[in-house]
C-alpha cells in the first residue's frame, strides 16, 4: 500500500492458533504491525495494534489503529 505522498506501507497480521499444527484459526485474539518505509527502504515508523484473547479479531479495524499509531509517530494528524 502507498499513502499519497508515495511513502510504501506495509501491513502483517498475525492470528492466533488453537495448536502448535497451525491448523485450526481462532476467531479471537491476534495483532497487526504497520511499518512505513521511505524512499530508501529505510522504516520510518512502526505502529501495532492488539486484539485480546477474547475480542473478536477484525483486519480491518487492526490496521486503521496501526497505521494511526505508525503515522503519529511521523507527526501525521
């Protein structure tokens, strides 16, 4: 993803498992990372959002508040 300025975004989810196997996703629980890199590759600010054990997880909702997390850092209101 690119924010407007050009800047590259890049987004990793991570989920929690019910077994070491990785078979089986729960629907609870998990974290995102946001890492905004420059025009170097060089990462310019890193935001993470966390979702408790018993929250239902939602991709959507996880990345909103890590880029925010990650933009503020940068002084982006």
């Amino acid at each position: 993803m690119k924010l407007a300025d050009g800047t590259e975004v890049k987004v990793r989810h991570n989920r929690l498992y019910d077994d070491d196997t990785r078979l089986s996703m729960l629907p609870k629980g998990g974290n995102t990372v946001v890492e905004v890199f420059g025009g170097n590759g060089q990462v310019l600010a890193t935001g993470e959002s966390k979702c408790r054990p018993d929250e239902n997880y939602n991709r959507r909702i996880g990345r909103e508040i890590a880029l925010g997390r990650a933009l503020k850092q940068l002084g982006w209101r």
